[in-house]
C-alpha cells in the first residue's frame, strides 16, 4: 500500500530522529598537502534505504550539504618550519601573513621612492590580502631611514639596487654583496671554504649563481629571503633589480601559474618567461615544536650527526655485551676450577 506524502516526511523524521548515532572520524592531513591556496572539497554518495511495498514513493532527489556554521580547528597543528623558503612567500604571502592584518609586518621603501615602488607595494597588499581574506591595513609603511624602529616586525624590502640602501647594507646576510652597482655572490668565509673542501660542488654552484647575476647586466630582476638582520627571531625578503620597473617583473611571476612553482630557495632571478631559483645562504627555523618531534626533525636533518650517534650506540651495545659474556666465561671457568 502507498505512502503519502505526509508518511514519507514521517518516515524521513525517524531517520534522523534524535535516536539516530553520528558517526564521527578524524582525517588526518599531512602537511605538505596543506599550502597558500587550498581547497577542501567533500564528496557525497547517499542512497535512500528502499524497504517493503513503499520502494516507488520514496525521495529520489537527496541533496547534501555541509552546515554553514561548520569550522576547520587548526589550533593544535604544530607551527614550524625552515625558513628562508621564497615559495611559501609567494604562493601565501608567508611570514607575513601570519596575522591576516599584517601587523607584524614592515614594508620599507626607499627613502626617494618612485611610482614603480608604490605600484609594487599595493600589489604585494592585494596579493596578501586575497591568500588572507583580510585587507592589509595594520603593516606600517616606512623608509630606509626608520628601518631601526621595526626590530620586532618582518620586513619586506622594496626598491632598485641603486635607491635602495638596504639591499647593499643587509645583501651580506644572505652571502650576497653589490659591487659596482651589480648584485654579486658574496666572499666565501673560512667556514664556506672548509665545507667547499668537503663537497667541491658547491663552489661551482657559487660561480654559477654569480655568473648568472652578471649577466642579467641591467635586467636583473631578483628576490632574496634572509633573516632579519635586526631580530633573529624575524624574517626579511627583499625585492629589488636593476632598476624600480623590475619589482614589477618580479611580482608578476608570483601569478603565472607556469612561472610560479619555479620560485624556491632563498634566492630567485626573474625574467618575462623564466625564473630561476637559488639556495645560497642559511636556513634558520621560526616556530614551536614539541622536544621529541623536534629532536626527530634536528636527526632527520643531519645524517652524519645520526650516523655518528648510531655508530657510538653500536658501540656501547658490543661493550655492554662484551662485559656481560666476560662475565659469564669468568662464572664457567671458576666452576669448572671447583
């Protein structure tokens, strides 16, 4: 016999009746699926339970949604990582972005700005400002000459090599100088040498990386992340080039989507069709992590320091059992003598 209308509203209600038991599971997201630009999308397959003599006269036309009033918690994710890593600025505006108002964040102009400057500042705000879904209205605007008053925010460096002061005083933090007007890799250390010695790569990756700025001549286009050199705990991207038009090359590359996963490292030169990415400074790490997943990632990161510890508990371990099986012979002879 058919049910109306009214009885398959019913027969909806005692399924979700409050008898009814919600399942509840955790997703566990690994972190590198978790970038600037995300999408969370859920997939749905639900059928209506067809029983008895009411098969025809059941909804065919189930939607689903999710409750708008639903949230994301993130609060206990474990904020960490190595930093200077320029794609993380560019596809999420971060260390800046880590408060969506841009609070603690500096961006230093040079002292005799120009058109280009501007243009590029406002656009790195709307590019922060659309990864945030926050306007960026509390990063203070400074120049050169008040740098010293902003120890304690992230700095964003803009302005060609020749207006801006900041990119030949602070160029060295990031094992870069500017010599005669050029952008140039910087003098290698005694500690730089020794590690040379022990990998000779890395000094043709050096003359490489110089070899490439000199020849950008007057079209160098370029990004450099370092830490603050006015707080250890902050960070500082500088962009800059041969002259203030090529901020703009730099900033257009972050949305073409051909160009944009090429930006990497700590350094990057741009052109209007290629970019090429560097790692040439220090890494330095911002953010907690609790001691056992720190100790984890400091081993995971420093093989011969793990090779080295391996070796010394190999060692005590054949010590230890040496002592024991001296032992036990000793017991077996003194036995015996008996």
């Amino acid at each position: 016999m058919p049910l109306t209308q009214e009885g398959v509203v019913q027969q909806v209600k005692d399924i979700i009746s409050p008898d009814f038991v919600m399942n509840e599971q955790t997703v566990r997201v690994p972190p590198y699926y978790v970038f600037g630009q995300n999408q969370l999308q859920f997939y749905y397959d639900l059928h209506p339970i067809k029983a008895g003599e009411c098969q025809d006269v059941l909804p065919n036309n189930v939607q689903e949604s999710i409750d708008p009033d639903s949230t994301i918690d993130l609060s206990k994710t474990d904020r960490f990582t190595s930093l200077p890593n320029l794609a993380f600025f560019v596809n999420s505006g971060y260390p800046f972005t880590k408060m969506a108002d841009l609070s603690d964040t500096a961006v230093v102009l040079p002292d005799q700005f120009t058109a280009q400057d501007i243009q590029a500042y406002l656009e790195l705000m709307a590019l922060m400002g659309d990864s945030t879904g926050f306007p960026a209205v509390h990063a203070a605007v400074i120049t050169a000459n008040g740098v010293d008053q902003m120890a304690d925010r992230d700095l964003l460096v803009l302005g060609s090599l020749s207006r801006q002061p900041l990119v030949a005083r602070w160029a060295e933090n990031g094992k870069l100088r500017v010599d005669g007007g050029r952008l140039r890799v910087g003098m290698t250390s005694a500690l730089d040498r020794v590690y040379t010695m022990l990998d000779p790569n890395t000094e043709q990756e050096r003359q490489r990386v110089d070899q490439l700025l000199v020849s950008q001549g007057d079209n160098l286009a370029a990004m450099i992340g370092l830490q603050s050199p006015l707080n250890s705990s902050r960070s500082a991207i500088i962009i800059t080039g041969s002259s203030p038009d090529k901020l703009l090359t730099v900033i257009n590359t972050f949305r073409n989507r051909e160009l944009n996963p090429s930006i990497q490292g700590d350094l990057m030169i741009a052109s209007s069709d290629r970019v090429t990415s560097f790692r040439i400074g220090n890494e330095y790490t911002v953010g907690h992590l609790p001691a056992l997943t720190k100790l984890r990632w400091w081993l995971g990161n420093s093989p011969l320091v793990l090779i080295l510890l391996t070796l010394v508990g190999v060692l005590l371990i054949a010590l230890v059992a040496y002592w024991l099986l001296r032992r036990l012979a000793i017991g077996r002879l003194g036995a015996r003598s008996v």
